[in-house]
C-alpha cells in the first residue's frame, strides 16, 4: 500500500497542501472553521501521519529541547528535569536529558549531539559555561537560556532563584535562635566564585553573619554538593572539638547527608546541633527531623525557562529585566532548626 502524502490529503479535502500544513502546523496562517474540518476528516479517513523528521529537516527545528544537568540523581536536579519536561509538554515539546556529571568534556559531548539532532533550544541547568562549550554555542548559533545558573555576561538569557537572598533567610533565621554562630557547608575548590548557586549561598550566609557582627573566618567548610560526601564531611565536623551549634548547608542534599551523620554520632537535632539546607526538595519533609530550608516555585522557573527557549522576539528584543527572571526565595520552617 503507498505511503499517504499530504497531496493526497488536500486533494480529498478539496484544499492546497499549504492549507493542509497550516492545519497539522496550526499556523502560520489562519484556516476558516469548515476548511480545517474537511481536512481534519480527510487525515482521518486517510490515516495520514506527518513527517516530523522531514519537517524538521525544512525548518530546522524539532519538537525537542535538550535540556542538561550536573547529576540527575541528586533530588534537586531531578526534579528541576521533571519541571521542565512538564513545561515543555505544555508547549508540545519533548525534552532530551543529559548528565554531564560536573565533567566540561561530557558538556560539550552533549550538546553536540542535542544541537546535531535540531533541538528547538537548550536550557543548561546549574551550568558554568566553559570556553568550549560556549564556542559550540556560537557555532551553531544556538538558543540556550540558564536555569539556576545566574549569568556573567550582560546578554546571557537566564532563569533563577534569588539565591545570596535566601541563604540570608536561612542564616537569619538560625541566628535568631540565640545560637552564637552558624557554620556553613559551602562548596568545593573548584566551585566557580561568580555565578554558581552556591557560591551565592555562601555570599548570603556571610552577609548574614557579618549583618549579626559574628565572624565567618574558620566556619566555612568545604563539602561536594551530594549527601554522601557531606555525610564524610559532617562525621569529621561533628565529632571534632569545635562542633558548631548550628549548621547551614547550601544544599538540601549535603543537609541530609549532615542529619545522618548527627544521628550515627548521637547528636540530638535540633536540641544539641540545629541545621539548614536550601532547596526544599521533595525528601526534605520526610528527614528525620524534617528539615528547615529555603524553596523557590520550580514549576514557574522551569516554565520561564521554556518560554525563553522559544520565544525569538524576548530573546532578540527583550530587555535585560526581561531577559533574567529572578525568582524569589522561600524560607520553609520545620523541625530541623528547632522550629515546631
């Protein structure tokens, strides 16, 4: 049986085949009602199916946006994936997920091959961009908005979250319990300093100490970003002679690995060791004790971020306030701070 083309439906409906696309396309142009009806029924009758890599192929584009991240397997970025796959179904686009597990060269690797399949855009999460993959960008003249990564160059389109000031909340707030000082569990060595989320968090929390007149020197400890290392990190930190009184810890996943910790050395939270995270993932409320932290409305970032994507008149005209979205920060209280 021959393989139905769009002549032959715009033949049956008694139309052109640029009628036909502009029904299957819903635009550019419009179609009167009884139009779009007959050709609708014609696609039924014939059980026509478009072409969508041959459309891609002609208008260079798919229906995909690549989106990648450092590790899909930390709960945040996870669930930042999840938020953005929903937005882009809202969109009718589907998403392309890569890790690029921290390493520049797995970076570079993707979006070679997200920008090789025609991706509509890119949405980089949590991303540093590094000379090569910002000269692949350039190459192909690629769409590419920054979520939760606040950008250095003036023209870079970004989404993110009110980072230094939520820390700041968080800070506050332990401070506010009368403890003598809060630590932090910053980042690592290699942590970019302009930019990356943590290094903002680690600015809010020195504000927030310095705001109080408490010094920070010898209370900021550097930890990788996940539980498990944080855990290593926080058995070190707590059985030590200088245990801090309270701990604020730039992720929600290194304050889960810091409970563990407490809770294998004895330590009570929050009566003896109060502590901190920032993101308020799902996990969060389920830690024991539950875990006092700082949110921002992902699901409206992830939308944001693909509006940006795909919209070329924002993109190309849009002003610098409409170019970075700046959502705001949330502080969560529960029982881990000694709220509650």
């Amino acid at each position: 049986m021959a393989k139905v083309t769009r002549d032959d439906v715009a033949r049956l409906a008694g139309t052109s085949t640029a009628v036909v696309s502009y029904v299957i396309n819903n635009g550019p142009r419009p179609v009167a009602p009884a139009t779009r009806e007959r050709v609708l029924a014609a696609i039924k009758e014939l059980g026509y199916r478009p072409d969508r890599v041959a459309q891609a192929m002609a208008s260079r584009r798919t229906e995909l946006i690549g989106l990648i991240v450092p590790d899909a397997r930390q709960p945040f970025f996870g669930e930042m994936a999840h938020a953005v796959e929903q937005a882009a179904a809202e969109r009718g686009k589907m998403v392309l997920v890569g890790n690029s597990d921290y390493v520049a060269e797995r970076e570079v690797h993707y979006l070679r091959a997200f920008l090789g399949m025609r991706v509509s855009g890119l949405i980089l999460v949590s991303h540093a961009l590094n000379d090569n993959a910002a000269a692949e960008i350039e190459a192909w003249d690629a769409r590419v908005v920054l979520l939760h990564e606040r950008p250095e160059a003036i023209d870079d389109v970004a989404v993110v979250t009110d980072d230094i000031g939520g820390a700041q909340l968080a800070t506050r707030h332990l401070l506010e319990h009368g403890y003598d000082y809060v630590a932090c569990l910053g980042g690592i060595a290699e942590t970019p300093v302009v930019g990356d989320p943590v290094s903002d968090h680690v600015e809010g929390w020195r504000r927030a100490m310095q705001e109080a007149g408490i010094p920070t020197e010898g209370r900021l400890f550097e930890a990788p970003y996940n539980r498990y290392d944080a855990y290593q990190v926080g058995l070190q930190l707590l059985a030590g002679p200088d245990r801090p009184p309270a701990i604020f810890c730039s992720t929600d996943d290194q304050a889960i690995g810091v409970l563990r910790a407490a809770r294998e050395l004895r330590i009570d939270v929050p009566g003896e060791l109060a502590v901190a995270g920032f993101d308020d993932v799902k996990e969060a409320a389920l830690t024991d004790p539950p875990l006092t932290t700082i949110a921002s409305d992902r699901s409206a970032m992830a939308r944001a971020a693909v509006d940006l994507v795909l919209d070329d008149g924002l993109r190309v005209a849009g002003s610098r306030r409409e170019r970075l979205k700046v959502f705001p920060s949330r502080l969560v209280v529960r029982r881990s701070c000694g709220c509650v």
